[in-house]
C-alpha cells in the first residue's frame, strides 16, 4: 500500500499535474511499470483530466518518491555494511 497519501494541500509544494511523460521522467518507470504498481495498490491512481487525458497529482508523485528513498534508507541500516549484500 502506499504511505500516507497527503489529504491536504502542502503550502509549501506547489501543485501541478503531471502527465505520463513527466511520471515517468521523475520516477524512472516505465509506462507498463507505472500501470502495474497502480493496479496493486502501490502508485498513486492517475485523475481525469477529461477525454481521454489523465495526469498525477505533483506531490502525490513526491510523496511517492520519497516514501521510495525512506525504504531503501531504512533497508541500509537494517543491513550493516559488509554482511555480504550492497548497501
């Protein structure tokens, strides 16, 4: 599941849409990947933009993004340097 999705507008981060190439540029993922973590739960869900244009919510993206960083932060310090994986 995703991490606490923000409910309420961060001042601070202005917020913009974001279309799929954008998604993917800041994320790294691929179209199919984008696709795949939404369908389990694990992405933030595209918005309607109207026809068929869909966009993400900029700090969802963020969130996202550094909820990413906050695991394999997490996994280095569970994982002491030199137990025989990279950290």
């Amino acid at each position: 599941m995703l991490p606490n999705s923000p409910t309420q507008l961060d001042e601070t981060r202005p917020l913009s849409v974001l279309r799929l190439r954008a998604v993917k540029e800041r994320t790294g993922l691929s179209q199919s990947g984008i696709y795949a973590r939404m369908s389990k739960g694990e992405f933030p869900r595209s918005i309607p933009l109207g026809g068929k244009a869909i966009g993400w919510r900029s700090d969802e993206i963020t969130t996202w993004i550094e909820a990413q960083t906050a695991k394999r932060d997490a996994k280095s310090i569970a994982r002491p340097v030199g137990s025989g994986g990279i950290p």
